[in-house]
C-alpha cells in the first residue's frame, strides 16, 4: 500500500512538471481563417498551450504567464498543407526525370531536400505529404530526422516508393539503365503482387500508398488497383492516384481509390462521379507567371505553338478547378513543385494556390484546399487543419488581409508555428 501510494505521488509530481513546463502563447489576431464554417472572423484571440490549441474566440482573457503575439495587422490561418511533393527529386526541363537519380547519390538528395523543406516553412507549410520519387524510403529517412528535430522541416506524411506498372515513370530509359526503376518504384507485377506491395509498404511504416496508373505504354489493371485498394484500406491508409488522362482516371475511380492527383483534362462526367464517390482531387497546376519564370530558370524557349498550347492548358486547368468546386469535389492544393526553380520550391508551391484563385476568385474555397481539406486528405484531419479546441498547435499568420488582398499576403509570411513551437517569426 505505501508503495502504491508512493507511485501515485510520484506520478503526480511529474505530471505537474509537465504542464508548467509547456509554453503558453496568447495570439490576437485581426482576422482568422476558418475552414469549417469557410469564413474569415474578425479579432480573434487564439491560446495555446504546448503542443495544442486550448481555445479560440472573440475577447478571451490573456492567461498568466502566456507570452502574448500581437497579430493585429495580420490573417492568421491554420499551418498550410501542400499535399503533393517530391522533396527527393528536381528535375531540370531539359533532362528525363531519371536524370536526377542517375546524376545524384541518396545522400545528396536527402541533404539537397533539408534545405527544400526549410523554404516550405520559410512560406508558411506546416505539413506537406510527400509522394515519391524518393529512393527506397529516402522519404522515410527525412521524416524521422524532422520529428527527432535533427534537421527543421514541416511535418512529413509519406508514401515511400510509388507502386507503379513495370516501367515506372520512365519510359525512355536505355536498357542497362533499367535498374533505377527498382531503385525508385514498387514495380506491380499481378494481382498478388499488387496486395504484397502494400502489406510491405505499411509495413515499413508509410502513411499513404501512392499508385501511377500508368502514362505511356502499359497500366495498371482495374483488379490491380482494386487490390491495393482494398488492402491499403484494411490497413485504415488511403490510396492516391496519379492518373493523367480519363481512360485511367476513371479506372482509378472504379477501384474506389480516395483521390486523383493531376488529372488533367478530365470530364465533367468524371468530377460528377468524383462528387458522388466523395473522391478528392489534386489540381497540380501553375498560372502563366510560374510557367514563364520556370521556362526562363530552365532556359528553355517556347516557340509560338508550344505557348498557345500552354495557354490553353492553363485556362482548361482553371475551368476544372472552378467546375470541381462547384460540382462538389473536394479540391486539395498540391504543388508536384519538383521542376528546378531559382526561387525556393515552397515559395514556388504557393503559385498553385494564385492559380486556383485565378480559377475561382474566392480566398476562403483556395485557403480550404490546403488546410481542412488537405488534412482530410492526408489523413489528418481531427489533428490538424483547423483552428480549434485540441487541435495541433499549427498556425501561420500572414501580413496584411488575405480576404482582401490574398495574392499579395499569401507571400508575407511573419509567423509559423507546429506543434505550438515557433520555427518562423
Ligand atoms: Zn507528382
């Protein structure tokens, strides 16, 4: 009994240790994006209390010894979430997509990716969920070092090495080349297969399978997909789908896949569809601006044909989003930022976000792609991407009004916290 009692004492000596060491801030701000109810509220005040959010609304009281962050002139939004990346690989217009593995160790790419995932906080991402091109779980590596704070980044969800049909994405290898589709994808070879893929993967402890469907000769089959669906879902993880054109796109769809990354061109029959299934979709798309300063860090010209044609794809892109929305699909911001770029790749992700809004005018339906939505996607959602009572600590304040003039304060970051430590002020 005296032992007993000792150990209650004990226990209660430490807990009480944990809370007055947590930090305590108290943040007013001016106005705050919320995901829920898809509005900007005015002077808020939001207190967090180590790694949570404790409570948010108008006119709370300062809580003692809370350190107070004056954001009055600034919109504060839950930390953004970029639900597509490649931190593992760049490619340079002027090469194939394999020149990078070829040209690069795993070890540079992984230090080369340290510094990609600083800029992404450096613009205000707290979360990205990184879909291959990685290496054999080079991803993995980064993510862990994130979370033991060895190096800074944003919170890491990942797919490991993406399944894919026997070529991988690299369809113009030369035959002793062959072996980097090993190094960088889970070839599937049957249906069996496709189910031993996924068992390995969550294994190894990914968060998300990612599939290509297939661009060029040879595709995954409806059974295959299905399979991996079926598994990954066992296993409670959600399945995504790169899928470019809409023979594949809808092949994806009947396999009951959770969302579709690019899906460029797609009909409106297939977003309907998507609307019904409740299936996501990932816009990976950029404005004319990105293109052109993309083109010229890459220096690479256009001829006339080949700008009429990035014209048109553009506004296309943009007609998609904006028919997403409003058909009922839920649109979630990813980047796929892995072309070279001379200004950091978060920076540059943040362009997706201008073209959406170019697509659809509204601040709130662009800013819910990549915070409530992007966390249901993820597989985050109830933890992070709202603003709320016991959420995660993940807030980003941006200078100036992003409800008013939101192409111009998305890139004025003053403040990142995850998990209620600063990274950013
Ligand atoms: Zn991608």
């Amino acid at each position: 009994m005296r032992h007993f009692l000792l150990m209650v004492l004990l226990c209660l000596a430490i807990s009480s240790v944990g809370q007055t060491g947590e930090k305590v801030y108290f943040i007013r701000a001016a106005k705050l994006y919320d995901p829920v109810t898809n509005k900007f509220l005015a002077n808020q005040d939001i207190i967090v209390r180590g790694r949570k959010i404790e409570k948010v609304g108008p006119g709370l009281k300062k809580p003692e010894a809370a350190e107070e962050i004056n954001c009055k002139n600034c919109t504060i939004t839950p930390g953004l979430i970029d639900a597509h990346t490649h931190v593992l690989t760049i490619q340079r217009m002027k090469d194939q997509l394999e020149e990078d593995i070829l040209q690069h160790s795993d070890i540079e790419r992984t230090l080369r990716a340290v510094s990609i995932c600083k800029s992404y906080l450096d613009a205000g991402f707290t979360t990205i969920r990184d879909l291959g091109n990685s290496g054999q779980f080079l991803d993995m590596n980064l993510k862990r070092a994130i979370q033991k704070g060895w190096v800074e980044g944003p919170r890491m969800v990942i797919s490991g090495p993406i399944l894919s049909p026997e070529d991988g994405q690299f369809s113009n290898l030369s035959s002793h080349n062959n072996y980097v589709i090993d190094h960088e994808y889970r070839v599937i070879k049957n249906v069996e297969d496709a189910r031993q893929a996924v068992k390995d993967h969550i294994a190894r402890g990914v968060d998300v399978i990612k599939v290509v469907m297939g661009d060029g000769r040879i595709t995954l089959s409806l059974e295959e997909v299905k399979m991996i669906v079926q598994t990954a879902h066992t296993y409670g993880l959600k399945v995504t789908a790169h899928a470019t054109y809409d023979q594949v796109i809808d092949r994806a769809l009947e396999a009951e896949v959770d969302g579709i990354e690019h899906g460029y061109g797609i009909a409106d029959s297939l977003l309907e569809k998507m609307a019904r299934k409740k299936i996501y979709l990932v816009p990976t798309i950029g404005n004319h601006d990105a293109y052109t300063r993309l083109f010229k860090d890459n220096e690479k010209e256009l001829t006339p044909e080949e700008q009429q044609g990035l014209k048109s794809f553009i506004e296309n892109s943009e007609a998609i989003v904006k028919k997403a929305i409003e058909k009922g699909v839920m649109v979630v911001n990813g980047s796929d930022m892995y072309l070279f770029s001379k200004i950091p790749q978060g920076e540059a992700a943040k362009n997706t976000l201008d073209t959406y809004f170019e697509a659809c005018h509204n601040p709130a339906d662009v800013l819910k792609t990549a915070t409530l939505n992007a966390a249901i996607a993820c597989g985050l959602d109830g933890f992070t991407g709202i603003i709320k009572e016991n959420m995660a600590a993940d807030i980003v304040a941006f200078e100036g009004d992003l409800e008013k003039d939101f192409l111009t304060s998305l890139y004025k970051v003053k403040l990142v916290m995850i998990n209620g430590v600063i990274l950013r002020r």
